[in-house]
C-alpha cells in the first residue's frame, strides 16, 4: 500500500488531481471501475474473481476498515481509504481516477450490490459524458444476510424481504410502511443495520409492528460479525429478540410463520412432505 | 468421480446400504454435513471456504448438472447425483452417509440458504435422535439473485423483496398476497422461478398486481444464467417485460419507484444527495 488512508476531503482531492482529466487529452485512455464485494472480510469468502479484481488494479478504494482486511492483496498498489460515512468523496475518486485511465477497484464488504457502493460509483459515473464514462463491473460477494443466515441455519428457505433500519437516507415513514408490508405478507425479513448507539426506538417500532400479524414466540435470529473474527449468534423470539445485543454490526432475521428453531439451527420449511 | 450418477430412489438406497446405521454400532463415529453454495458455476465464483469443503469431504451429492461442473474438486471421491426434483431422496442420502461416520458435502448452485437445499438437509438432519445427529455446516456461495444484480447494474440498493414465482411447494393465494404487498411497500422485487415451460400465466398476474401500484414505464431487468456460460441479459418495463425470453434459468427484477436505467445500467438510488 503506497500513500495509504487519507481521512478527509482535501487530502483526496489532493491524490486525485494529478489524474485530473485535461480538456486537451480528453478521456484517451479511458479506464476500468471495478466494484468488488470482499464477503464478509476473511479471505475464504473472496471469490477468485473478486481476488482477481483487486490484484489487476492498479489503484484500490475502500473504507479503510476493509482495506485492512485485504492489505496483503493491495501489496505496492496506490490505495485511498477514507472514513466511515465518505462514501461519496471515497466513489467520487475512483470514478475520477478510471476516467482518467486507471483500472481501478472499490472494495465493499459483504456485496456491493446489496446497500453497497455498487450504486453510488454507477450513479457518479453516469454524470460524466458518454465519451469519457468509465466501463464499471460489479462482482458480486457473499452478502451479510447470506453469511449470516448460514449461521442460524436456513432461515431463508422462503419468501423474504430485506430491510434497512438506518433513515439517514430513507423517510422513516416508509421504512415503517415496508416493514408492516412484509409482515402482513408473511416474509421471514432480514433487517441490516438494525440499531446503533443513537438510532434504539426504530427496532422497538418494527417489533410492534411484526406483533400484530406473528405471535409472540416467532424464532428471531441475531448474527453479529458473521463469518469474522468476534462472530456471535444468538437466537430469541418476537418477544424478547431486542433485549439482545444488537448494533450495526449485527444482522437481525425474523422468521415466518412457519419458521421453527430446532437444536439451535433457525429453520423455515419450504413446503416438501417429509 | 468413482460411482457416478444415479437416477432414482432404488439407486440411491443400494449405494446408501452399506453406509447403514446398524443398532449394535449406534453413531460411533458421527460424520459431518457440508450444505455448499457453488454460486453460479463458474470456478471464479466459488469461495476458497466452499472449494475446501469440497475437496476434503468423502461423498459429494448433489444434482447431476451441479456436480459435471465441479468434476475436477470431485476426482475419484465417491459422488451421488439425481436428477431434478429428486431432492428429498439426495438430500436423505448425504444426511444418512454423515449419521454413518462420513465426511459429506452436498452441493447446492447459487447460495444453498436461499432457497437451496439448507433448509431441507436441517430438516431430515432433525429426525434424528440427537446422539446420531450429523453436524451441518452452511457455506453460503454467491447467490442467481446477487449475480443477477451485479450483471443489471445496482437494482438492489435500497429494501427488496425476494418472491418465488414456483407454486409446487407453496399456495398460489400466498404468492399472490406477497406480490402485492411488496408492490404497496415499494420493495425493488426479485422473483426466483418465474416462469417455465408449464407455468406461464402467474407471471402475467404478477405484473398485473404490480401495475396497480407502479408506473408502465417501472424498469425491469431480466437476467438468463447469470454469470455462467451463455449469460443473457435485458432491460424491459413493468408494460413489456413478460415478451422477453423468461424461464426457470432467470431472474426477473422489477424496480421500486425510483429505480431508473441509464447507459444500459438499471440503477436503485440509496438517497445520496449527488
């Protein structure tokens, strides 16, 4: 890793200006923006293709939580990290940097394509022309709600929804909305981001609402930090799951109705006769 | 592969025979069940976590198309495959081999916890007594909804709902009760199984449901064996989307409201103000 993490908008902005795009040599070296979801973190849920990826690159963008977890990948390559909740500077200078020539790799945890940067470099990258528009691929990862229901069992053997609790970019009135959905419909639902230090009342609400259509006692299952370091399970019901810890590194999945615990193992039939 | 393929119950029963529990040698050396996702098929998507299951089980089981693309992980292990909708009769067998001492991996495509043969390997593992009980490991591989995702672009950036179209196993009212209510709940919806060649007419009642809550003009991308040889890819509306070319190697993903196409890339915004 060369001119490892930055923090702030000024220190990549600084980075990034020498890839500058001149109107003079407007995009003749277009580059290559890949978007590749790491898994969970540990090297045996990275695909050979997400791996790939990030060893042709030549420079890589990540969170720098996630940059940690694949320096050995990175090696000597330009890598940029930035903070937590800079997203946007963070897409922006990969966009910039494969349109100014360079294959570059943004690494996202768990699937880009699920709440990840997958949308973000697709939408910055459409602002610029067609001309000077970098080729953007997403490769998929293992996704938090896939790690962490492997961990319960097979929660996920049916219809489900998934939701974010977070409402820094959602109207909570719709969260609220899609939550009494789902539950009316019966979904088993995976909620990422189900409470942080500041945001407790919203899985009390969603709770509540889950209560007028699922009794009591439907199986909840509770994984934090799946398939890490630290990864902790635990299983509860309707009634008691908030009481658990639970934080922004945990995924909750409440079960269906049909959804039984059996052994430990959070189990919803998919219809066979046995 | 040492004896290959089998293609029905008596088949399987005679390779299971000499693995039988015997009373007098009641689960003296338990084994242990590997449930792996292989994703799509391609060795680029499989993890390094579900290759080694793999290559260190003794039997390997699965559908027969699942394991020709795994030949070479499989060498001169034993393997068992059935054929399509024999999944009870394999998935009894790899539980019986690992109640008899054996170290078994059944191999699911995609991500075994979604839909897959998770859920079903727990339920027979259950029948049995506890002292018998094999240990069941999930290994979650890249699932047909995220490879179809990444190959559209980011639909799946804000809250989905994931919609099984096949009524073999579940109720038709229910899956229609679901459609709705993800379409009221604005949920991007991923619909698994969407059409095959017996079953053409739920998908029309689908986009019927969804056309009282969404535009004509909804984008809907259609995704034919995703990230596997042969990969199809199109971008329709919620007015057109069933004249494309859809059957069971698809999947079908309908937008949420804001859910726009542009360069070729369907795109869910997450709520960055760009």
């Amino acid at each position: 890793m060369r001119s490892s993490s930055t923090t702030g908008r000024e220190e990549l902005q600084a980075s990034v200006a020498e890839n500058e795009i001149s109107p003079s040599n407007h995009c003749h070296s277009r580059g290559k923006l890949f978007v590749v979801g790491i898994g969970p973190g540990s090297f045996d849920d990275l695909t050979p293709r997400a791996k790939n990826a990030i060893m042709n690159a030549q420079v890589v963008v990540g969170y720098k939580t996630y940059l940690k977890l694949i320096t050995e990948l990175i090696g000597d390559k330009e890598a940029f990290g930035t903070g937590m909740m800079q997203e946007v500077d963070r897409c922006q200078a990969a966009v910039d940097l494969a349109a100014g020539g360079k294959m570059v790799a943004v690494v996202s945890s768990g699937d880009p394509g699920i709440y990840g940067m997958a949308g973000l470099v697709l939408e910055l990258a459409m602002k610029l022309d067609d001309s000077c528009r970098p080729e953007v691929e997403v490769i998929a990862g293992i996704s938090a709600v896939g790690a962490s229901a492997a961990v319960l069992g097979a929660p996920l053997m049916h219809d489900f929804a998934v939701i974010s609790l977070s409402d820094l970019l959602t109207p909570w009135p719709l969260i609220e909305k899609r939550a009494e959905m789902a539950a009316q419909g019966d979904f088993v639902i995976a909620l990422y981001n189900p409470r942080s230090t500041k945001r407790v009342q919203q899985i009390e609400i969603v709770r509540e609402i889950l209560l007028k259509y699922r009794p009591a006692s439907t199986p909840v299952g509770i994984v934090r930090q799946a398939s890490r370091n630290g990864q902790k399970t635990a299983i509860s019901d309707l009634e008691h799951f908030t009481q658990q810890e639970i934080d922004m590194f945990s995924m909750v999945i409440i079960g269906n109705s049909q959804t039984y615990v059996e052994a430990g193992r959070m189990i919803t039939p998919r219809g066979y006769k046995l």
